[in-house]
C-alpha cells in the first residue's frame, strides 16, 4: 500500500468502515511508515477536536440555498 492509498483510505479507516482486509495492510503500512503514523496521529487529534466543538447554527441564507439546490436536483 502506498502512502496515497492510505490516504484516500483514512477516514473510513479511522470510522471503521473498511473490511480487514484493507485494516490489515494499512497497519503493516503503519508500522512500517513513520510519516503516515504521524499523519495517521495528527488526523485523529483533528477529528476530536472537531468533534468537541459546540454545534453552530447553519445561517438562514445558506440553509435557503441548499434547499434550492436539493429541490433542482430531486
């Protein structure tokens, strides 16, 4: 597995979303790949920290427009 398929893997990897297959090697690559530890780690840090922060209210005029877009391509 290169470096650019573990990234294009990590969110469902990190979300459990991957069969084990795909975990397996991206483990391997792991322990074998220190910059993608690091980004690996630096992911999930991003991920809680987002997660931690308070909901903010989406504004009026952006909900409008995606209701417009949702109904034009419904």
């Amino acid at each position: 597995m290169t470096c650019k398929e573990l990234a294009d893997l990590l969110m469902a990897y990190c979300d459990g979303e991957l069969p084990s297959e795909h975990c397996e090697l991206i483990c391997e690559h792991f322990r074998l790949c220190g910059p993608c530890r690091n980004f690996m780690e630096s992911y999930r840090i991003t991920v809680r920290l987002c997660r931690s922060l308070p909901m903010a209210e989406l504004p009026q005029h952006l909900v409008d427009r995606l209701r417009a877009a949702l109904k034009d391509h419904a």
